[in-house]
C-alpha cells in the first residue's frame, strides 16, 4: 500500500496500527458498547437479587446496602483518574485493563463463599468500571470520524447505555429466580472475554501523552469524590444532619476545593480546567449531572410505587420498563438522521422538554393509578428524551476535545453522570421521606394497613417528581440559553 493510501486508511479509522486487519467501523463500535452493556446492566441488575443475597450469604440490614455501595464508591472516585489515565498511557490499553479487572471482579463475586469477599468484589468491579468507561467514550471519539459516523456511534453507544439499566432490572429477576443470584454476576463473564480479546485486534490506539501522574490531583480528587459521593449515600439513607455524611460533605469538598487549586498549577493536570473554559461544554457538563439526577431518581422510585403501590413483584417490575428501553431505542433511530440538519442545541432542547414531561406526569400518581396510564406515558417519553438528550450533550462535551485531553474530558463527563444520580437521589430521598411522614400522620382512620401504606408511598413518589421536574427546568434554561448554535461550533466546543 503506497504512503498516500495508508494515511488516508489511517484517516479513516480503518487501519488503526501496523498489523492490524484492515476493517470498518462495525466491530469496533460493538466492542465499545458491549463492554459498556455489561457496566450499565451492573448498575441495576445486583438490586432485584439482594434479597437473596442477604439470605444466602447473612448479611445484616445495614451491610446489604454495601453490595450496591461498594461499587458506586469505587466507580465514583476512581473516575478522574482513569479518564486521565487514558490520556497518558493509551485509551485502548486502560479499556483493556479496565475491562479485566471488571471481569475478574465479576467471577469472584460469583464464586463469593462470605459477604465481605463479595463487597470486596463489588468495590473491584467499580475499580475496573472507573478505568473502562471513561475510556470507552474517548476511543469513540478517537476510533469514529466526526459527522454522521462519530453521530451513530454515539447514538449507539447511549441506546446500549439506557437498554442496560432497563434489561438489568429484567435479567436480574430472571437469573436469580431461575438460576441464582450468583449468575447476576457470571453473566458479566462472556461480555468481557469478548472485549479483552478482540479489542487490542480491532481498536485503534490513541496517541500517548508521555508525562508524569499529577499525584496531588489524583489524590485529591480520588478521595475528595468519594467522600461526596459516600455522603450523598448516607444521606439517600437517612437524614441530612447525619454526622457522618456531614463530615463526608465538608472532606469532600475541602479536598476538592484542593484539587482545583493543585490542577490550577500543574504542569499536566489530571483534569485540565480548560474543560470549562468554553460555555458550551460547561453548560453540557452540568446538564449531565441534572438528567442524571432525574433519570436515576425515575428507576428508584418508579420500582417503589411499581411493587409497593401496583403490587408486582420484582420480575413484573422489571419487565414494566421495557417501554423505555424499546423508547431509547427508537431515537437512537433518528437522531443520528437529524443531528447534522438542526445541530445538537435543538435536539437537547427537545430531549430536557420529553424529560421533564415525563417528570411533570409521574406528579400526578396516586394509589388509584395504572399502569396504562398513569407510568406507560412516562416511561415512554423518558426513553425518547433521555436518548436524545444523553447522545446530544455527549456529543457537545467531546466534539472538538483535543485528542490529549478525550480521556479526561470523559472522565468528567462520567464524574457527572455518577455525582448526578447519587445528588439527585439523595435530595429526592429527603422529599420522599418529609412527604411519606406528613401523609402518614394526616390519613383518615378505619383505613386497612396496607391501603394507608399505598396511599402514603405515593404521595411520597409523587412529591419526590415533583422535585425532580425542577432539574428539568433548570436544565432545559441552560440547553436554551447557555448551550450555543444549532450546530456543533468549533470555536465553541
């Protein structure tokens, strides 16, 4: 092959390395999104399983949480550090590791004889998903040109994301009633063999960026996120004046408040402040972290009113959110078709509005709702608006990031995400629990048990979306008048 043909296959994305295939975009992106299937379908599939879990292996109440925990831990305050990682040593290198340590964590778990080895494997899991993930976005940045290709993956990518966490609530009731609990964990297995061995064949590496760690940034920001991340757990558990999650709060955001003064100075930071700089990905950075906050509070809460009010039991409630997931799927369809006529401004704005319509409708549950009208509708327009806002404002945050700088610009994007959903739970928490109370206290007598404990937990489900809907406003002002063009602007990130 002359020079001129091979820099242009290289340009192309179709010869990555010397000795490697010739090929095309297909695998490549299925990699990608397989591994990233097995992290999000991590995220929940573990909660329908934990009854058995605490019988088979006796945890206690308070320990059970850890199963869950350990992993968001681990995930949240290692996430910087991968990004960064990536930049450093080679995307596809620190996908790779990442992804083994992920599967390994998956096995142990599996084979878990007591309830510390199994927390233990949990926090391995989110080791190895703080080192997969964020690189996993920056090789689609680096593997796919940016047009209609880089679009399509994207969209791929975030429809694979949203059908994880739907599928996880579903598998999860399916292999622990059928097989067992450990299966949720063993099914992680063939997702990652497959990743480990195909990758280094069929995804281009990135270039490195020879240099020293910031280890003052990296400590900084590994035990700052996950003292925040740790108290925003204790107080979705409890309340707000809990000492501990206070002492976590004022850690986390002394050590944070460090990491920036250190990332200020740093010759190579792990998290370079130019990130911010431009408006436009600033405004996508925290519009991330609210629909994370809304999205997360959704499955939590829906699960309550689902088996609490509506009576399923866990399959059935899984199974109730394969709308949303058929939803996400559907606009994954067409935005790859409409982003390069209106640009990603209007696609987001569409994407907030569906969301905070659903939001604004699940306001309205009361025990004598159904599921045909009262959680369908929502669920549906969640999963168009979470598909069109997730592939949108992941496209606005790396489009254009210099190649030195993708694995860092997804190691926040990913922080947001995580940071985002434990925010919003633990605040929607805290209006779930103050409305629970009050309208326990004001139910009429000669109501049976059980009717008085549905009619309270939805008025708590129902005052906790109305919360929510207030981080779809707000972020539906920044789509509007923080996020700028209606089309990808280099100038502006």
């Amino acid at each position: 092959m002359s020079q001129s043909a091979r820099q242009q296959s290289q340009a192309d994305g179709t010869i990555p390395e010397a000795g490697l295939p010739t090929r095309g975009p297909a695998i490549p992106l299925a990699l990608i999104v397989s591994c990233e299937f097995m992290l999000q379908l991590d995220t929940t599939i573990m909660n329908v399983a934990l009854p058995t879990v605490r019988e088979d292996l006796g945890f206690g109440e308070a320990q059970l949480s850890w199963v869950i925990n350990a992993f968001l831990l681990a995930f949240g305050g290692l996430l910087l550090l991968g990004g960064r990682a990536g930049d450093i040593l080679g995307h596809r290198k620190i996908f790779v590791a990442g992804t083994v340590l992920f599967t390994v964590a998956s096995a142990i778990g599996g084979l878990a004889p007591t309830a510390e080895t199994l927390v233990a494997a949990r926090a391995l899991q989110g080791v190895g998903a703080a080192l997969a993930a964020p690189t996993g976005i920056a090789l689609l940045a680096t593997n796919f040109r940016e047009g209609e290709e880089r679009n399509r993956a994207f969209a791929i990518y975030s429809t694979v994301a949203g059908s994880g966490l739907a599928l996880g609530l579903v598998l999860g009731g399916i292999l622990t009633t059928g097989l067992s609990w450990r299966w949720v964990l063993f099914i992680n297995i063939p997702f990652g063999a497959l990743v480990v061995a195909l990758a280094p064949r069929y995804i281009k590496e990135t270039g490195r960026n020879p240099g020293r760690f910031d280890v003052g940034g990296a400590l900084t920001s590994t035990v700052g996120m996950t003292a925040l991340v740790y108290g925003f757990i204790r107080v979705s558990e409890g309340p707000w004046s809990d000492p501990l999650a206070l002492v976590s709060f004022a850690v986390g955001v002394v050590l944070m408040a460090a990491f920036l003064w250190i990332e200020r100075r740093a010759a190579q930071p792990i998290m370079p402040l130019r990130l911010f700089t431009r408006r436009t990905r600033a405004g996508a950075y925290v519009n991330l972290l609210l629909i994370a906050a809304t999205l997360t509070s959704m499955w939590f809460f829906l699960v309550q009113f689902l088996q609490g009010v509506l009576g399923y039991d866990a399959l059935i409630a899984g199974l109730a959110f394969l709308p949303m997931a058929a939803a996400v799927f559907a606009a994954s369809q067409f935005v790859p078709k409409i982003l390069p006529r209106f640009g990603t401004k209007p696609v987001a704005v569409t994407g907030i509005v569906s969301v905070g319509l659903a939001t604004s409708w699940l306001t309205r549950l009361s025990p004598d709702s159904d599921y045909l009208t009262g959680v369908l509708g929502p669920l549906i327009l969640f999963g168009l608006g979470a598909g069109l806002a997730l592939v949108s404002h992941n496209l606005t945050v790396m489009s254009e990031t210099p190649e030195e700088d993708t694995g860092a610009a997804s190691g926040v994007l990913q922080a947001m995400l995580t940071v985002g959903g434990s925010l919003g739970l633990a605040l929607l928490v805290t209006a779930f629990g103050r409305s629970l109370r009050a309208a326990q206290e004001r139910l009429p007598a000669g109501l049976s048990e059980a009717e008085a404990a549905q009619r309270a937990l939805a008025e708590g489900v129902s005052a906790a979306f109305s919360l929510g809907s207030l981080f779809a406003v707000v972020g539906l002002l920044i789509a509007v008048f923080v996020l700028r063009g209606k089309r990808p602007d280099p100038e502006d990130g």
